[in-house]
C-alpha cells in the first residue's frame, strides 16, 4: 500500500489559529500557529506551553548558542521558544508534522535569535553519525511524549541515542497526568530512565506560571 503524506498546512490552512503569549530575549512576541483540525501534534498541548514558559522565566539564560534537539515538536512551541532565547534547535517529528514546524519557524524568522531547523526522526531508528546537529547536544526536550505503551521503548532508544552516558546534555520532559494511565505510563517512562542511569527531578509547581499550577502538569529534568 502506498504511503500516503498528510499535508496540515495544505488541508487545514484556513483552520489555523496563533498563540501569542511566548516572547524572545528582546520581549518580542513569537506566535506559534496551531489547528485543532488533524492529529494531536497539530495544535499546543497545555504543558507544552507550560514548559516554553517556564523556560522563559526560569532558564532564560541557559539556551544562548546551546546545541538543542527537539523529540515529537508538533507545532514547535518549546523548541521555537528556545530559539528565540538564543539556541540553536533542531527539531524533529514524523514527515507529516514538518510542514507546520516550518510554517512556526518561518512566521517567527524575524524574531529568532539562534537558528532552527526542522528535520524528521522517527523514535527508534539509529541516528545519522554523519549528521552533526545530533552530536554533543546541550539539551534535548521531550514535550508530552508520553502517551502511548506501544512506542515508549522506542522513544528511550532515541532519547539515550541522543543523550550518551557521563554527558552533559540536560533531558528536559514535560506531561499532562490527566488520567491514572498516563500517570502509570510516565513512572514506567521514569522507572525505564532510572534503568538507562539518568536521574529524575521533578521541578516544583510553584515555579509554573499560575495558570498551570494544577495537579496535571508536570516538567522535569533529567541527566545521565
């Protein structure tokens, strides 16, 4: 059977709405654009946001010229809101998510402090040792990832992949615990991190922007 490429932008350009509430390291505003209309990596996930903001107000200072690779982007959100404090991002998803990765890059171009670039990865394949922007990462973000059994050892593969052991690369993952199977999935997520010698921190919800400061929204950091 032929695969068949699903084009968002050129289907369900008409439903896109911005989300205007990220700024760069000059107080610009970004506006990442999103649908409701297509698969769950088309529009912003509430923790997500959280995660972009907190970085914003917590970490400001951490991404300047940092090697940054976003897993499953979406929309872009927190890998475009790392570019405008001054990383250099490159973010991933299946091909079908680029177009609108793109679509965010291109819309906040003039307000990108560092560079971003959108690329596909699958979770599991091996990496392109060729490939330089997966090398000798500073971050690598992990946006609401979680959600599914099927692909969690798949998604550890890539995310050791990209984080080797006794590095320096800050993981940085964030969750919506909205149900009792999600909060099962996230510890087996964890307990499989533990497993592979990362560490798990979980960032105090006092630190989150009021709004999120609720018993769902989760961010933390992880070393190996």
């Amino acid at each position: 059977m032929a695969k068949i490429k699903i084009c968002y932008l050129n289907v369900y350009e008409s439903h896109l709405f911005p989300l205007t509430t990220l700024l760069n390291e000059h107080n610009e505003s970004l506006e990442i654009y999103q649908t409701k209309i297509g698969s769950v990596g088309s529009w912003c996930w509430e923790s997500a946001i959280c995660l972009a903001e907190y970085c914003y107000d917590h970490m400001f200072n951490q991404f300047k010229n940092k090697r940054i690779v976003e897993i499953g982007s979406g929309t872009g959100v927190v890998g475009v809101q790392l570019c405008a404090l001054g990383g250099n991002v490159t973010l991933t998803d299946r091909e079908e998510y680029l177009e609108l990765i793109n679509y965010n890059i291109k819309k906040n171009q003039q307000v990108l402090t560092g560079q971003a670039q959108a690329k596909t990865l699958f979770w599991g394949d091996e990496l392109n040792e060729n490939d330089d922007c997966f090398q000798n990462l500073d971050f690598v973000i992990v946006a609401n990832c979680v959600y599914h059994s099927i692909e969690l050892d798949e998604l550890i593969k890539t995310i050791c992949n990209l984080c080797p052991e006794n590095s320096q690369t800050c993981l940085l993952c964030c969750y919506e615990l909205r149900s009792d199977g999600i909060r099962r999935l996230v510890n087996e997520f964890h307990q499989k991190l533990i497993e592979k010698k990362f560490s798990i921190q979980y960032i105090e919800n006092k630190d989150f922007r009021e709004k999120y400061q609720n018993d769902y929204n989760a961010i933390v950091k992880c070393q190996r």
